[in-house]
C-alpha cells in the first residue's frame, strides 16, 4: 500500500512506521493522520508483525498538528481533523501490536500526544525533546492532555501545559513518560533490538497484555480484578499458554501458534 506522507516496511516481525513529512516539521495533517490509521488497521488486520516502531524522517519527531491547517480550515473542518485525530488514537490503542515511539527530536504538542498514546516510548539522549506548547500560541493542549495526564503524574503535566517548556529525555525518563534513552547514534538500532526482544513472546500474549492493560487501568479495584479473573481464565484456554507452560516444564523453547492474536 503506497502512502504520500507516511512510510511502512515489515521486517522480523517488526513493523517500521516514518512520518515523512520533514519539510513540515512532520506536522500532522488531516491527510498524515488518515493515512496513520489506514497503515494500522491494515497491520492490525494482517497480523504479520509483533510490535510497530513509530518514528520520524528528519531532525523534529512531530511538530503538532499542521498550523496552517488549523489556520487556514473552518470551524466545521477543525471538527473533522480533530474527530480523525480521535479516531487515530483509538486505532493505536486498538491495534494488537505493541507500539513504540522512537523520538528521535522534538516531539511538541500534538507530537507529544502521538509519542504518548504509543504503548511504550525510546529516545535519543541528546536531541530528543518533549513538551505540551499548546500556550506558546495560546492554544491549550486539550488532546495531548489525554494520554500524558494517564502516564505521569497530573502536578508533572500541569506544569508541562503552563510552563509550556521542552523537557530532555533523562528528563521525561525521570517521569516516567519515557521508558528507555538511547545514545542518538545508536537509538534505531538499540530500539529495534528491543522490539525484537519484546517479539519473542507471542501475538496472542502481546495483545492480551496491552488489551487487558488499558481495559482495567482506570477500573476500581474491585471491578479491575472481576475482570481480570475471567481474562486470566480465558488466557489459559488459549493454546500458546498451554505452549508456554509446557515448554518450561520440559525446559525447552516453546513454538507459537502465531495463526491469529485473537
């Protein structure tokens, strides 16, 4: 499938997704977001790969969404982008495949929320960048709000939407917004090496995990461990697990039955 503003290759059960719109900072525009969720959804229907890399061409990972656009659109079309900006995060969220964000610049604003919905976020050490700018332009940062707020803590992205400041990624890491820093030169390579570690479990336990993850996250207590019984059931009755264990018992390595996720 050919894409204007987006690149996708599959390799080693890894899939790689480059914005590659670097004239434009890789602005996120009406047309770069669709194409997002139509590269995820056909992946995810595939199934072909375990984890997907998103990453960016050029020197800024994601500069926001396209200020032109939102200058240039009416009020109706505004709606439209920020309705596929909804639909693009819940096909993130969606997808069976764990999905990593290489920031390899800055990543500002609505960039921020694209590198926070992903499932897990590296950076490069010195160049990587992250903050909600939103009031630069007076401009709150409503979306990004909603997936930065749910991964560290709220007086942390309060100060980032007031402050409107650039965070380093030692500094993110302190956080907990970013998982691993990388050296820059070595932060395709060692991302990559990670998604190839996280691909030796299977499909099937890949997407249970971040399905059930952000099922119950924001449960009660309660209500989070009634449903996660019956998953902890329902995973059993699956045959990979049935694989699993029996592999450790007999202390070999186990085959997956990788046919579907599902």
């Amino acid at each position: 499938m050919g894409y204007k503003h987006i690149l996708y290759e599959e390799k080693e059960e890894i899939g790689i997704l480059t914005l590659n719109r670097p004239h434009k900072r890789n602005a996120l525009s009406l047309e770069t977001e669709n194409e997002i969720i139509n590269c995820l959804k056909d992946a995810g229907n595939r199934c072909d790969v375990k984890v997907i890399i998103l990453k960016a061409a050029g020197e800024v990972f994601c500069a926001g969404h396209d200020r032109e656009e939102i200058v240039r659109l009416p009020i109706g079309e505004i709606r439209r982008l920020f309705h596929t900006s909804f639909n693009m995060m819940m096909t993130m969220r969606s997808a069976p495949q764990c999905i990593i964000a290489q920031v390899q610049g800055i990543a500002m604003a609505a960039g921020c929320q694209l590198a926070a919905a992903c499932d897990l976020i590296t950076a490069g050490e010195e160049k990587a960048r992250f903050g909600m700018t939103g009031l630069l332009y007076s401009y709150n940062c409503s979306t990004p709000t909603v997936p930065v707020s749910r991964a560290i803590p709220q007086k942390k992205c309060m100060e980032m939407l007031m402050t409107a400041h650039l965070y380093t990624a030692r500094e993110a890491e302190s956080f907990h917004l970013v998982n691993r820093v990388f050296p820059d030169e070595k932060l395709d390579e060692m991302t990559y090496e990670w998604a190839k570690e996280i691909a030796k479990a299977s499909k099937y336990a890949i997407y249970m995990a971040k399905q059930v993850f952000y099922s119950q996250v924001e449960m009660t207590e309660w209500q989070a461990y009634q449903y996660t019984k019956d998953m902890m059931a329902l995973a059993r009755a699956n045959n990979n697990a049935i694989e699993g264990f029996s592999a450790s018992i007999e202390k070999r390595q186990p085959v997956w039955d990788e046919s579907s996720p599902f």
